[in-house]
C-alpha cells in the first residue's frame, strides 16, 4: 500500500531514504487522479522493500506542492539520493511508472 506522505514525514521518508521513491501528487475531485490510483497501489505492492512508493494530498499539503512546481495533476515524482531526477505529468500505463522505478533501481 503506497504511504501517505505530508509534511511532517516528507523528509525522513523522501529526502533521507535509502531507496528510490515514486510520489503521486494527486487530489480527491481529480478524476485522472483516481483512474491512475491503482497503478500507483499496484506498484506499491511489487516494489515494496525495493522502492518507498507514496501519495501527497496537493490540498492538504501545498508546502510539498508548490515547493515542486506542482501545476497540473497526476503528477508522479522520482527521487533518488534525495533528489528528483524523473517526473511524469498526466495519466500514463503501469507499465510507464514501473519503467521509471525500474531504471532508479
């Protein structure tokens, strides 16, 4: 199950993980947002000891949200090292999420 990821975790979760990390941004009345949110579990599930996959409410986290230029949603970042190094904007294919992890393995 991906975690959910807010302000007071951010850190410790994102920027200090030893893993890759994969992060929805996404909203309750986002329609896209919903469609791609079983990918997002599913790839939680398959990735789990390998990479931290989580979710930000871009409402009740706008800190995290505007901190990274989040316009548009879905919005999935990539981390490594603490640092955002891929990003996919709009809905995609698990396939095209999984592709994006695989290559931060």
């Amino acid at each position: 199950m991906a975690v959910e990821i807010n302000e007071r975790n951010f850190e410790e979760l994102v920027l200090k993980s030893d893993k890759p990390v994969m992060i929805d941004f996404w909203a309750e009345w986002c329609g896209p947002c919903r469609a791609i949110a079983p990918y997002v579990e599913q790839i939680a599930t398959e990735y789990e000891g390998k990479a931290v996959v989580g979710k930000v409410d871009v409402e009740q986290c706008p800190d995290i949200t505007n901190k990274y230029g989040i316009r548009n949603i879905p919005a999935i970042l990539f981390f490594k090292g603490g640092e955002l190094v891929d990003k996919q904007v709009g809905m995609t294919s698990k396939a095209a999420l999984a592709e994006k992890l695989d290559t931060l393995l």
